[in-house]
C-alpha cells in the first residue's frame, strides 16, 4: 500500500514541475499603470529583457521563431484559454514590443500585458 502511495505522490510532483514556466533568471522590470486587472493562467509566458532579448518560456527565442512556436504550445486550445502573458521590460520600444505582439497575433494568442501597480 505504502509503494502505491508514493508512486502517487512522485505522479503529483512531477505534474506540478512541469506545467512550471520558470522565467525567474530573465532581467526585467514591468511598466507601471494605475489599474490592474487579474491576468488569470497562461501556458505561454514571453519575455522582453532589459537587453531587448526574447524568452519564451524562459528560454531565449528568435522573433522568426516565436510564432509558430506559441502556435504550437497553444495546439487546440478553445478561445478563452489561449492567453498569452507578455512581459517587456519597461524600458523597451514599439521597435522590440510590437513585432512580439504581430506574432502573438499570428498563433492565434489571446494578448495579457503584465504591469505593475502605480505607487500613490
């Protein structure tokens, strides 16, 4: 009873890990803006870095890539559940962000811009 237990627990452990999306070594600071909205759960997180790098997922991507793979994670995922949360650094220009959000918009994602609440 006992082996069956921890088999049990072992499948628990793993699931958890990996639906972990750990972008917690990407540099960033968010933007700030005065409302927030709860952003929900996401299988796709991307990453606009201080340097102006793109991570998905954590790990860094090329623009030429980034489509089709958000196409790929999102596989046939019913309207609702197909956010994708975008996080640019709040330094970062139209010139870095805007083709992430074309791509975003090509896979079929349903955009989430992360920010930070305003200090009064």
């Amino acid at each position: 009873m006992a082996m069956g237990d921890i088999a049990f627990n072992l499948l628990i452990f793993f699931v958890i890990l990996a639906r972990a999306q750990d972008d917690s070594h990407v540099n960033w600071q968010p933007a700030k803006t005065k409302i927030l909205e709860s952003a929900g759960h996401s299988k796709v997180s991307i990453v606009i870095d201080s340097k102006n790098a793109v991570h998905l997922n954590g790990k860094p991507i090329g623009l030429a890539q980034l489509s089709p793979a958000v196409e790929e994670i999102l596989g046939t995922a019913p309207a609702g559940e197909r956010g994708v949360l975008l996080k640019v650094h709040k330094d970062s220009t139209a010139l870095h962000f805007e083709p992430v959000i074309e791509a975003i918009s090509e896979a079929g994602g349903d955009l989430v811009h992360i920010l930070e609440k305003e200090s009064p």
